[in-house]
C-alpha cells in the first residue's frame, strides 16, 4: 500500500534524539519504520518547525519524512497550532492530486481535521490515532487544561467522519463512547516497544545481596499529573528505599524547574529528602540501563492515555507497580507481571512497594513474566501487523471520507 501518516506536531525525526521526543514521536517513527519493513510505502507528513529543514528526508527502507510548510518554519507550542491547520490540509490536498495515497492514518486530533478536509475530494480513507482525548483531559485538568476550547468538538466530529479509529487501549473505546463512535469502526491496537533496545540483562542490572536498601526508580515528564508526589509520600512508608526520579529537563536546569521546587518541597516535608535524587532528562539510549537499576518501577500518573515506561520497564524484565489507570489497566498484569495500585493513594502505593521490595523472588517472577508478555503482544511487529489488518480492513469497505463543519470551526 501506499500509506501516508499524519503527525503535525509530532516528528519521526524527533524521536532518533531530539530533546523534544515523546511518545507520539516514538510511535509514528517505529510504526512507519516497521511498515516500510513490511513492503508499504509510507510517507510521513509533519510540519516544519525549522527554516532550513530539506523538504524530504529518509527515515528507513520505504519511509519517508515530509516537512510540510504550515505555520512559521519554528518550533510552536502545539496547543496554538490549530490555525495553520488550513494550511496543512491544503498542502496535503494539493499533493493527493498528484499523488493519491491508498490510505491516511492521522496522529492526534489537529492531523485528523487536516486530514479529514483534505481526503473530502480525494476519496481518501482516514483512519486516526488520538494518542489522547481533550474529553479526559478536561475532565483531569479542569481549568489547568491548556488546550484549544475546540479540541473536544473536533474531536467528537472526526469520531463520527474518519473511516476508521485505532484505540491504544480498551480505555479509550470506552471514553470515545462519549463522542458517539460507531463500535464497528474502533480497533484497539496498543503502542509497542522495541525489544532490541529495551531488554534484560546488560549494564545498570542490580547487584549486591537482596537485602540491601531497595532502588526504586520513576522516569517521565516532571507535570503534577505524572504522580510523582504520591511516590515521595510513599517513601515515608517504605523505610531506607531509595527513589530516583528520572526526566525533565537537563540536569543543569532542575534549580530553574517550578515542579522540581514543589516536590523538594513535599520530600522535606515528609522527611525522606536525603533519600530522593532528582537525575534530570535521560538520554534515549541510557534508559535502559537506568531501569535496570532499579528494584522497581514506579508509574502512578493520575490518568495516563497508554503509558509506555510500564512497558519498556517489562521489557528489562524489572517489575513494575503502576496505577490502575488508562493504557495501565492493559498493559500490566495486577499480580502476574507487576501490581496496580490506586492513583493518588501513597499509603496503597507504600504498601505495593513493601511486599515487592521484601520478596526478591517475587520480583524475580513479575521481571520474568513482564519480558515475556511485551515479548508477546508488545512489539513493533505485532503492532505493525495489527495495524496493516485494520488497514486492509478500512481498504476493502473503501468508505468515503466526509467532512463539513468539525466542532463548529471551518477547518
């Protein structure tokens, strides 16, 4: 197939080491790496956030990456990107016309509008991504919540006009009911990992006896609803743990970081600070070796779309305890390859945290079965594979991609 992937903030390049690479960026670049693998031709069509980016640029066998002029040629925050939303779409449909692709697979809700608008004349089917909802980040957020007022009305349109949505966990198909999605249009295929990079064995392994002080590590952006105050306050209940909390910015600037300041606040205030080491951001390629430190890994966001540091933290074979939240309730097995614990509850999460850091063998156990089902089910592979059949899926219906006014805006 010829396919095209929309990803309008979000750039495959980003995620070979760019300090701005997150899991958008990850997906898109591993998903279209491993669909060139299969024999597609896919083409990636992000926007350029730079003047002297070239027009083209190869990512893998097959794969493409397109800059495509919207908006100033430089970074811009993502929630002030829907205005140029018009130009992206235009771009693409003056670009379909020369070349129509077989299929779109969008990225997040401003790629689908584009998308969506410019498939109108072409007859393109468009199957799309969220990565996350404006619905479930209101209802988290409230007023904290920075997106677009109407983000959640495009949203909802796109949910009843796309030829096909692609839900990273069984989750989301629930809240999407909210915006009236047709069931027989939403396919639950989940983000992977990459086991080549991401595995047992090799350096930061723990060594020493088991009954050594335990290591228990976070890793993630540094924003209120990632949890990292309820892990702090759990400290106070796990006597001589140590946690090191990975991500944010460089280690240089954590004095300048308002988040860094707050929860230094909560460790001293709950009397653990000598036992909490903020490391600031970790480079891509030293991740692995900083979850195989650790005892545990700890991920207690508040809600959480997929959340992929529970899956890269299996694929070391390190147990994890995570929130029984979104992506979450998916991935982690409660008791087979790691525990779920309530969000925001660090009494709960203490007491997770005890039993693991008590038991080696149990945590011998949950590592080995963690590898095993990432091994599994999470891999790019599988998740390429099962991306290709809802695309096969979407080709032979050959619905029609429509679009009128999405959430009261002309996009």
């Amino acid at each position: 197939m010829k396919i095209e992937l929309i990803s309008e903030h979000a750039s495959p390049l980003a995620a070979l080491g760019g300090a701005d690479a997150g899991g958008q960026n990850v997906h898109v670049a591993a998903l279209a790496t491993e669909l060139g693998r299969r024999g597609h031709e896919v083409t990636v069509c992000t926007r350029r956030d730079a003047a002297d980016l070239p027009d083209q640029v190869p990512l893998a066998p097959g794969v493409t990456v397109e800059h495509v002029p919207a908006g100033p040629p430089r970074p811009v925050p993502k929630d002030e990107l829907p205005g140029h939303m018009t130009a992206f779409a235009r771009w693409l449909e003056q670009r379909w016309a020369i070349q129509r692709p077989d299929l779109v697979h969008a990225h997040f809700w401003m790629s689908g509008a584009a998308a969506i608008r410019a498939a109108r004349r072409h007859r393109v089917p468009v199957v799309l991504t969220y990565h996350a909802l404006g619905l479930v980040k209101r209802r988290h957020q409230g007023l904290a919540d920075t997106s677009p007022p109407e983000r959640i009305g495009v949203e909802a349109a796109l949910a009843r006009r796309v030829s096909a949505i692609i839900a990273t966990c069984t989750d989301e198909v629930a809240e999407l009911a909210a915006y009236d999605a047709r069931a027989d249009r939403v396919y639950v295929v989940p983000c992977g990992v990459d086991v080549a990079h991401f595995h047992p064995g090799g350096p930061g392994q723990p060594a020493g006896p088991d009954g050594r002080p335990g290591c228990v590590v976070t890793l993630g952006r540094l924003v209120p609803r990632k949890g990292v105050d309820t892990m702090i306050a759990a400290l106070a209940g796990v006597p001589d743990a140590e946690l090191v909390v990975a991500g944010g910015p460089p280690q240089a600037q954590l004095d300048d970081e308002p988040e860094v300041w707050r929860l230094r606040k909560v460790a001293a205030e709950t009397g653990v600070a000598s036992r909490v080491t903020f490391t600031g951001r970790v480079a891509h390629e030293d991740v692995p070796a900083l979850l195989r430190s650790a005892d545990v890994i700890v991920s207690v966001p508040s809600y959480e779309p997929f959340g992929i540091v529970p899956l890269e933290a299996m694929a070391c074979g390190v147990p994890i305890v995570a929130s029984a939240v979104g992506g979450h309730l998916d991935t982690v097995a409660d008791g087979v390859t790691g525990l779920l614990t309530p969000p925001g509850d660090p009494q709960a999460l203490a007491q997770r945290l005890r039993v693991l850091l008590d038991h080696p063998a149990r945590r011998r156990g949950l590592g080995a079965a963690g590898v095993a089902r990432v091994r599994t089910r999470y891999t790019w592979a599988q998740v390429a594979a099962e991306t290709e059949a809802v695309y096969t899926a979407v080709r032979s219906a050959r619905p029609a991609a429509t679009v009128g006014q999405l959430g009261g805006q002309p996009w």
